[in-house]
C-alpha cells in the first residue's frame, strides 16, 4: 500500500496576499500534492478553514505523514487538534514541518523550546549543504543546491539538539542555519525543513521536491508495537519470593 500524506495549509496568504495567488493559485500545498500522487504516494491536502482544520480523527487514521505549513495564524489553530496531532506522533504517525512552520503550536510542543530563529527578507539565495550524505533524505542531492532567492533564517535556531542533522544552509549575508533536522518523538518520527517562504515558488524545484519526497518515506511509521499508556507488565520468568 503506498504512504498515505496529509498535506496540511494555513491557506491565510493566498487568500490575502495577490503576490502569493500569483505564485501559488491552488494554494502553496498543491504542488507538493500534486508531486506526491505523481510519484507512488496517496496524497490530499487539508487546510486550517475546513472543518477541525480537516484534521478529524478518520483523516488521521488515514494519515502516515503528516506535513504542516502554517505562518500568520498559528494562534487560530485549535489546542484540541495540536494535541490530537501530538498524540499520533507519540503513536507513530510522521510529521514535517516546513519553514515558517517552526512557530506553530504543535512544533513547539514536540521541541519544548521557544524554537525561535533570525530572520530577513532581502531576496538572498540560499545554499542548502548536505551534511549527511549517507541520510536517506539526502537521497539522489549532490553536495548542495540553491535556492535562487529566499528569505534568510539564521542561527541561533532555538531547538532541541536535532537527533540528525541533514542540511545546513548558508547565506550571503553571513549568517548560517540548521535547515534539516531529525527528531524521533515517542515512535514517531520528526523532520523540520526550512525551505518555503510563501512568496517563492519553492514548492515547484525539484531538489525541495525530492527532499520532501525522501522525508515522506523515512518518517512513514515504522519499527516494533510498543505500547505507550504505561501498561502494568506481568513477568516473563518465574520469580522467586524474595527470602525474609
Ligand atoms: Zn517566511
């Protein structure tokens, strides 16, 4: 059965914002959909305006990543829908967070910091270094590749000691950031990528494409049924009363 992807939008940008429309006129998640069903995957996508910001429990029983764009509204989505999110990580289901994302509730909530960073927007280009070449989210990249112009986000980037680190990107303005992280949660899996301010056409270049694409695979759910509500254990051994 192929990997099963919710695609998760704010959507608030395109709505506001004509530079954005112009960019992105199905909204800045459509061509990451679009990529994932040309490429073996069951992807759709859900935004923060559709009921429980689409995010129902039967759309989550149907969803082995999840990936999570969100900006100017972080505060709009609901604690209840952060915490039903948190609690399919801890239970397996994957997640990446893209750009902006760092500040949403549900980001923050599995770092435990501020998760804040530097930032500009000066129309650099970015260059993005592989620093884990043998990861499998560096799949089919070369040393690097670039970002034709983005939004600069600078070190330091308040999160946890990432379990690995992929990408690290540099600036021409000086600055450099930790622009692919791997964190493990519970039994989910966690990776954070920095590429996507919603004025770039980010979301169409291949190599983010491709990062996306790899992502997806390595957080699918994976690894042994543990139970994790702290269930009461019988032994496995005959124990021996302890002598008084
Ligand atoms: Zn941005």
């Amino acid at each position: 059965m192929s990997i099963r992807v919710t695609v998760w939008n704010e959507g608030r940008h395109e709505q506001k914002h004509p530079a954005v429309q112009k960019v992105y006129p199905n909204g800045l998640h459509q061509p990451i959909v679009d990529h994932l069903n040309a490429n073996g995957f069951t992807a759709r996508a859900a935004t923060l305006d559709m009921p429980e910001h689409g995010l129902t429990e039967e759309v989550l029983d149907q969803t082995d990543v999840l990936t999570w764009w969100g900006h100017m509204a972080h505060g709009d989505v609901s604690d209840e829908i952060v915490e039903r999110v948190h609690q399919r990580v801890l239970l397996g289901m994957g997640l990446i967070v893209l750009h902006s994302g760092h500040y949403s509730k549900i980001f923050k909530k599995l770092m435990g910091t501020t998760c804040s960073l530097k930032w500009r927007e000066a129309d650099e280009h970015e260059r993005i270094w592989v620093v884990n070449p043998g990861h499998p989210i560096a799949d089919g990249l070369g040393e690097y590749f670039e970002l034709p112009g983005h939004e600069m986000y600078g070190e330091f980037f308040d999160v946890p000691t990432p379990d690995e680190l992929v990408f690290i990107s540099w600036y021409p303005g000086g600055e450099v950031f930790r622009s692919g992280l791997c964190y493990h949660r519970g039994r989910g899996k966690v990776f954070y990528f920095s590429p996507g301010h919603e004025t770039y056409p980010i979301y169409y270049q291949q190599e983010v494409l491709q990062v996306i694409t790899n992502a997806v695979k390595w957080a699918a759910p994976s690894g042994a049924a543990y139970r994790l509500d702290a269930p009461n254990a019988k032994p496995l051994e005959t124990l021996k009363k302890r002598e008084e």
